[in-house]
C-alpha cells in the first residue's frame, strides 16, 4: 500500500492557480505532483476553490463600476423626466 503524502495549503493554491488562471489541465498538474486527479476535484469542491481569484476580482469590479455607472444616467433620466412633468 503507497504512503500517504500529506500536500500544503500552499502547494494545493498553486496547483488550482495553474489549472484556473494558466490552463493547465488536470491531469497534468496531477501527474506532474505524483496526486491522484480526484484528489485535485476534491479541493476545487473545497475551501480552497471558494476564494476567487485575483482576475475575478478585477472582472467583477469593473462590472459593478459599469453598472454604477448606468444605475446613476438612469436616475438621471428619471428625474429629469420627473421634472417635466
């Protein structure tokens, strides 16, 4: 029966930053560290794959700019609209 390899926080965060943001295919990142590809599922499953990543963040923020930015001429319009009549 093989030894069971105890794998870093550190290490799993690298290994799911290279599948998500470089493209790395499961299997690869696997092979390349010797782990089963399920174990990979399981962290992406787990607390490790609930933080988002730093281009998601970036993404999500220049949506909530651009609808700030719509929800702001849309109250503009509105009032003015409101004034007329």
């Amino acid at each position: 029966m093989a030894k069971r390899q105890r794998i870093s926080s550190e290490v799993k965060e690298q290994i799911i930053k290279r599948i998500k943001d470089d493209g790395v295919s499961v299997a690869d990142a696997a092979r390349e560290h010797g782990i089963h590809e399920a174990t990979i599922y399981k962290w992406f499953r787990g607390e490790v794959s609930s933080q988002p990543t730093l281009r998601e963040l970036t993404k999500l923020k220049k949506e909530n700019t651009m609808l700030m930015a719509l929800v702001g001429e849309l109250t503009v319009k509105l009032s003015c609209a409101q004034k007329k009549s």
